[in-house]
C-alpha cells in the first residue's frame, strides 16, 4: 500500500527534507520535496498528492497561512511540523485544518507512523459518514445508544453519560482501531482554542475506563499508545 502513496515534504532545511524524503522513499513512499509555499503551490498544481507534511515556520508564508488556505479548497491531510513546543501552537496549527503535528526534533520513524495513521482515518471517511446515521454502536459486550446518549453492559443495564463521556466514547467508537491524538479528543470533546490540556484528557479517559470497567494499569479497552494518544482496541459494529 505504501508504494501507492505520494507525499510531499515542505521544509525550508535543506537537510531536513533531504533526510525525510530518503527515509520516506527507503520505506516504500513517493515522496517529493519544496523549499517553502511557492514551490509547494507549483508541486500541487503539477502533481497528485495524497498528504502534505509542512513546516511551521517557512519563509514567507508561513506554515498557518499554508495549511489555511489549502483547507478552504481542499481535504488533502496535513502533517504540521514545528520547532515550536508551546502548546498553543498545537491547538492553532489544528484550528487551522491540520490533521496532526509533530514537534522538531523527532525520529523519521514517528512521522511515517503518523503518516499511516492519518491515512487510514481519511479511508475509512465514507464508512464514518454512514456511521453518522447510525443508532448504537456494538464493541465488547458494549453499547453506545447513540440516540440517547447512554451506554449499556452486557446485562442490559444503563450507565449514564456526561456530555464529555459521549463525545469522546463516540470519537473513539467512529476511530475503532485508530490512534486518536489528545488535541483530536479535545476538540472532539467541545474544547475551544486555548482551553487544551493534556491532562483534562487524560482525565475524561481515567473516567471511561472506569465506567467501562477497563482496569487503567492493563487497560484491554482504551489504550494508550505513549507520545500519541489512545485508541479503542477492539471491533466496533454499528447498527443503522
């Protein structure tokens, strides 16, 4: 699958594209390189893409103005890369449409993995778009009534929900099997930008495990995959 993909690396170090783009075709990508937004508007306009990894901080117009305009006419993923670690960045770069970020330094290893990831929740948009219609959702003796907002066990019995437990018990029924970043729960549990901390969810996920009775030392429900996010690890069936 990944010979199929075309990536382009946008990043004014000349070492750092170098590096990306021999890592990326060294694992099976197509993968082409500019220096900053012209050069990235040319490659769009000549070339098929199936995702952008793009720097903050560009020459000109900087990586926000880029992922913005790009996003006003196009669903084409992006990978916002930055040397920047305040978090507030984070929160604007995804504001701006981006579909995950990665803080300079990192290891070539996690943006392939990233990329992968990002990938995946893009093909599996179509199914989401059904599920929308969807009434419950079905996952290890689990329902998610999603009309009533309210889960229930495998006895038959109700356990309420608070509005941030459905959002997120919802995201991560939609994304069964995909990492979810703790910016995307954020945002899916209604946070505003700048309200984003790494704790608050960690803390809303401490309160679903315990309602889904998912022991937080081994949890076999919601994992956490270190330096990502959390993801639901099982099947998801949902019934229209």
């Amino acid at each position: 699958m990944d010979s199929q993909i075309s990536v382009l690396v946008v990043d004014d170090d000349h070492d750092i594209r170098t590096l990306l783009r021999d890592h990326l075709e060294g694992n099976g990508f197509t993968c082409r390189i500019a220096e900053d937004g012209r050069a990235m508007i040319k490659a769009l306009e000549r070339d098929t893409y199936d995702l952008v990894v793009l720097d903050l901080n560009l020459p000109g117009e900087d990586g926000l103005t880029l992922c913005r305009n790009l996003r006003a006419k196009s669903e084409l993923p992006v990978i916002m890369l930055t040397a920047r670690g305040d978090p507030i960045d984070r929160i604007v770069g995804l504001e701006m449409g981006a579909d995950d970020y990665l803080t300079k330094p990192f290891e070539p290893r996690e943006l392939t993995a990233r990329i992968r990831n990002v990938l995946r929740r893009q093909q599996r948009s179509q199914s989401q778009l059904e599920q929308v219609q969807a009434r419950r959702a079905h996952f290890q003796g689990w329902t998610l009534d999603l009309e009533r907002r309210h889960l229930i066990d495998s006895a038959g019995r109700v356990i309420m929900l608070s509005g941030a437990d459905f959002r997120y018990l919802r995201a991560l029924t939609d994304n069964a099997n995909i990492v979810l970043s703790r910016e995307q729960l954020a945002r899916a549990g209604g946070a505003k930008p700048g309200e984003f901390i790494d704790r608050a969810v960690d803390l809303q996920i401490s309160r679903l495990r315990a309602k889904l009775g998912d022991d937080a030392r081994t949890p076999s429900l919601i994992k956490t995959v270190r330096s990502e996010g959390y993801v639901l690890a099982c099947p998801v069936e949902h019934e229209l």
